[in-house]
C-alpha cells in the first residue's frame, strides 16, 4: 500500500514538473489593478499650435477643446516631427522615429521597424484592452498594420489621407469604407464622426476593465471637405481654404465635446488619462496657414510661430499638448514651459499607469511625471533634434533643428541660431553673433546623427506568405523610387507557389488597365459639403481616351515575366515560384510609354515544386535602387 501510494505521489510531482516544463515559458498577460487608469490619446492631423481658440486664434471658436484646455496641464513647449509618420512611429515606440526606418510618408519609409516594441504591445502585455481608430500611416501590410502591432480592436483608413493609393476607392469623408480589423466595412457619417463613435463603443463595451484607446483622426488633414454649415462663420474673413479647413477643426470640437460627455456619462472621466495633441504644425501648402517667401504667416494664424509642416522652423514642430487625470491629481488648467517631446508620452504612461516597461529598450524620452505634478520641478536643460527627410536615404545636414530650452539652431542653406526666448517668432538671426554656441550644437547634432543613422540602409520589407495575411494586397504608396520605377522590399516568408495580379487602378473600381483618368471617385458626399477642387477629383461624367497599353509585366528576384494585356482586362496575373527571403519586386504596364502598377494582389497557392533550383533567385533590392 504504501509503495503504491509512493508511486501515485511520484507520479503527480512528475506531472506537475513537466506542466511547469511545458507552460512556464509561455507568456503571460500582466494583472492589473482595478483602480489602474484607463488611458486616451487623441491627436490630430496637421492641426496647429494656434488653431484653437485657448492659444489665441482669432477666428476659431472650439468651446470644447477650451474646456479641456481649462482642465488639463498643457506643454507650451512641446515638439513633434514636422511631419505624419514621424511624429507617429515616435509615440508608439518612444524613441526618435528614425530609429524605425520612419523618416517620410511614402516610398517604404512610413514603415514601423517589425522589431519595435509599441505602446499598444505594452498596454496589452500589462492587462489593458487596446484600440486604435482613424490614420495609422505606419504600414498597410503584415507585419507593420495596428492589429500587428498590439492593438486588438482597429478601425482606419487606408495610407496617410483620403485619395492616396492605399484609401478605399471613392472615400470622401462622408459614408466612406475602412478596414475594422483587416476586413473592408462600411460606415455611416462623416469620417471624424465615425472615429469618435466607435471609440465610445469601444469605451462602454471595456467600462469595467482597464483600456487604451488612440484616437487619431484624420482631420484637419486634406482634402479639406466638411459640410458647408461648418465652414460659413469663418468665410467672411478667410480664402475658401482657410475656411472649410477651420470648418473642420469646429466639426472635430464639435464630436470631442459628445465624447467627453459620453465619458462623464459611464462615469469614466476621473480615472482616465487623456491626452490631446497634434502631429505636426499645420500644412503651409493645402492647410491652415499660407506663408510667404520667408516662411512668416501672412494668412491663417500659428501663434506668432514662423514655418509649418514640413517647411521647418518652430511651426514645423511644436505642437499643443494637453494632459487630465482628474482622479491622479492631473489638471487645474496649469502651464509647463519646459522642453518637452512626442517620445516622452510612452515613459511618461509607462510611470503614470504602472506598466512593465520592457527590457532591453531604452527611451529616447524620458517621462514627464514630475512636471505633470509640478511645473517648477528641476528639469534637465535637454537637447533635442528634428530634422525633416523625405528622402529615400537620409542626409546628413539636410533640415534640421536643434532645440534647447534658450536656442533653436536651424539647419537649413546656411545655419541660423535664434534666441527662442527673447525671439519666439524667429524674426532676428544671431548666429554671427555667437558662433560659438552654433559649433557646439552642431556638433551636438553631428553626435545625434551619428548614433539614430546605424540602420538607415536596412529596408523594412513587407512579409508574403504569412497566413495572418492572404492575399496581400500592396501599393505604390509603399514601394521605393528608383530611375527604373517602383520597386517593393519584400520578404517571402514561405517557400511555394505565388500568384501576382497587377492593377494600375483601385480593384474594387473595377476600372480596366488602359482607361485612363476620368470616373475617379464617386458621388457621394451630401449637396452641403465643400470641396478643395485642387486635391479632389470627382466624376465629370467625361470619356477619357484609352491608354495604348499592350503588356503586363512583372520582375521579382532573377525572373522577369511578360504577358500581353487586352482593352477588356482589369489586371494581369502571373505565377511564381519563390523560396524564403529578402527579395525586391517590380510590375509594370508598356506600350506607347510605361505606367505604373499601383496595386499588386498577391496569392500564397501552395508548395511549389522546383524542377530546377537555380530558375529563381533571389535580389536584395539594392540591385535596383542602389547598385550600378
């Protein structure tokens, strides 16, 4: 008997080790306490530092962001990158966005670095149910979309606005498609709307559990459309264009100001973190300002700052930042003036939440915790840098600034050093007179570039044959520019047999490769709204003489492939068979000159079987962009 029960008690100790064994290594999602704060991050597209009432605009009327402002603490001093995807990789990752791979907002270089810890994977791996609605602009394929990258509930549109290649043809801000989740849907009502709605749902389904949500809305972002109504008050006094972009920011306060009574309303307001801020300052050429040839302001309103998006100086990058935490003691309507960044909010939610910060990642920023809770705490007298590369490859010394809490030195055709405090709107140029502080931080600079540029030759490739995305469907708007035509970094993750068709227009147009521009996008936007022509096309009902397209072609590795193309076909497809690894891809239309293929859908078939092993190889995409 005893042996027998010996052998019974061996027995469980012997399972419960090898379930230790078999699960120990699994990970585990963190517990939360019931009082942790939820958190909201609400930011905009391309609004500027001066285009809310609270910082002095003249013309704009935005009682519900003043009533945040009224409650929050507010950065005065607070910098982004002067541009979308930027500024954005920054917030998820908490570093300078260039250590992404993310320096511009086409052209591959909007990619997320596939390795980068974001904020959502570190919400989700401490308890939080994560969100996120409205533009990502980080990547539209696997493994660089929202649901790849620790958000359990998305809702976006497609690339960096509506009208770009990875958009849903024909969406107008009004009635328009988005992907929940990876899956085409439609919705009902003006796009900002449809943000703010589903984050309620979101919200209340969530009530009793912590949550993040990121609310990132595509206004005011062009094409500057919005009912009539809005934009009326401010047309007296402004272009058309001012105006309907104005029209947008008071359609934005208008739908923040239900949402933050829906969340007084399921008694959520004290324990949530809310954050409200920009992208970037606002866009000189199709948005809320108009600059003249020195970059100073001559119609909109910027708060006295000179430059905007993308154009540089204090315009391009500082950007209004507000924070409420009613239950954490986070408010009171106070003013922190110190130097303050985009890659400060992860460290900063990491402290305020109590999340697990991950290992073997170090911050860029640093968190912001002690001037939440008392604006004249010692602060470092930090250096900061941004620089603008819509480039392929960055350079070195091409638009950039560095910031201090005394000096901005502008790089630009000459250097220029400005005096922020004494010179907000960076009107006089001192660098003659104190070259000495204009060595020391270019040399700063020479420093900071030196340590973000290790990777700037790395692609961040886009994954086929991965079952968390078939088919792929990829775009222009990703693709890479060399003096031979677009060229995708691709990576195969599975060996075997691939379709590619070839599009030159949106697949669910059902527009045929050789039509040429005319039916563009639909009619759907109520007799109300208004229309930035210069940005928007709409169907003028006008034949377009076809194109004289006669072949497909399409080159990926060592293979090239041509087809020919009929007036009746919509795309081309062809049949490859590839083997796992980094490869470059093309695919293009020729006849009397060659057009672009915007839109390649591609097909994991099955294994493949390689009667010759050498019949493809694969290319580093170098081979066409870099190597002559």
């Amino acid at each position: 008997m005893k042996i027998r029960h010996l052998y019974i008690l061996s027995t469980v100790i012997l399972l419960v080790a090898l379930s230790y064994a078999l699960f120990s290594n699994i990970p585990k999602k963190n517990t939360v306490s019931a009082n942790q704060p939820n958190v909201i991050l609400i930011m905009l597209d391309d609004l500027g530092y001066g285009d809310i009432q609270a910082h002095g605009n003249p013309y704009l009327k935005t009682p519900h962001l003043d009533r945040l402002h009224g409650e929050s603490v507010r950065f005065t001093n607070f910098h982004v990158d002067p541009s979308c995807s930027p500024s954005r990789a920054a917030i998820l990752t908490g570093q300078y966005s260039s250590r992404s791979g993310v320096w511009h907002t086409i052209g591959g270089r909007s990619l997320l670095q596939k390795d980068k810890i974001t904020m959502a994977e570190i919400f989700r791996d401490s308890g939080y149910e994560t969100a996120y609605f409205g533009k990502w602009h980080l990547g539209e394929n696997y493994p660089y979309r929202p649901m790849d990258r620790g958000f359990t509930e998305t809702l976006v549109h497609g690339g960096g606005a509506s009208a770009v290649h990875p958009d849903y043809w024909g969406n107008d801000y009004f009635d328009d498609i988005y992907k929940n989740n990876g899956v085409f849907k439609k919705y009902e009502g003006y796009s900002n709307s449809v943000w703010f709605d589903e984050a309620s749902k979101f919200i209340r389904e969530n009530q009793d559990k912590p949550f993040f949500a990121y609310i990132s809305s595509n206004i005011p972002h062009a094409p500057l459309l919005v009912e009539k109504k809005y934009a009326e008050p401010y047309t007296a006094d402004l272009s058309e264009r001012i105006a309907n972009y104005y029209g947008m920011v008071a359609k934005f306060d208008e739908d923040l100001g239900k949402f933050l009574k829906e969340l007084d309303r399921v008694n959520l307001t004290e324990n949530t973190i809310l954050i409200f801020m920009s992208d970037n300052g606002p866009g000189p050429w199709f948005g809320g300002i108009i600059l003249d040839d020195d970059l100073f302001v001559k119609e909109g309103y910027n708060a006295g700052m000179r430059g905007g998006k993308i154009r540089g100086y204090e315009g391009a990058h500082r950007v209004p930042f507000f924070i409420r935490w009613p239950s954490g003691g986070i408010g009171g309507g106070k003013d922190v003036d110190k130097l303050a960044a985009h890659f400060d909010i992860l460290p900063t939610l990491v402290d305020l939440a109590g999340l697990e910060a991950p290992e073997n990642v170090e911050f860029d920023g640093m968190s912001l915790q002690p001037l939440i809770h008392n604006p004249k705490s010692d602060w470092t007298d930090r250096t900061l840098f941004v620089h603008n590369q819509r480039l392929q490859y960055p350079e070195k010394y091409k638009d950039f600034q560095v910031l201090t809490e005394q000096w901005r030195l502008e790089g630009r055709e000459k250097k220029e050093l400005y005096d922020i405090k004494k010179d907000p709107g960076q009107n006089n140029d001192v660098a003659n007179k104190h070259k000495d502080v204009v060595d020391l931080l270019t040399k700063e600079y020479e420093n900071w570039w030196q340590d973000i540029s290790v990777d700037f030759n790395l692609y961040n490739n886009i994954i086929i044959g991965n079952e968390r995305e078939i088919p792929s469907l990829i775009y222009a708007h990703d693709a890479l520019r060399s003096d031979e035509g677009l060229v995708w970094a691709i990576d195969v993750e599975k060996e075997g047999l691939y379709e590619f068709a070839i599009y030159r227009w949106p697949l669910e147009s059902g527009r045929r490769i050789v039509e040429n521009e005319g039916t563009t996008f639909r009619h759907n936007m109520p007799p109300t709204s208004t229309i930035d022509t210069n940005r928007f096309r709409i169907d003028d009902g006008e034949r377009r003489e076809d194109a004289q397209i006669n072949k497909a072609h399409l080159a990926i590795g060592n293979l090239e492939k041509e087809v020919a193309v009929t007036d009746a076909m919509t795309s081309s497809t062809f049949t490859v068979q590839l083997k796992p690894g980094e490869t470059a891809l093309k695919a293009w239309f020729s006849g009397d000159k060659e057009y672009g293929a915007n839109y390649v859908k591609i097909h994991y078939i099955g294994p493949a079987v390689f009667d010759n092993p050498s019949a493809y190889q694969a290319v580093h995409p170098d081979k066409w962009l870099r190597d002559k």
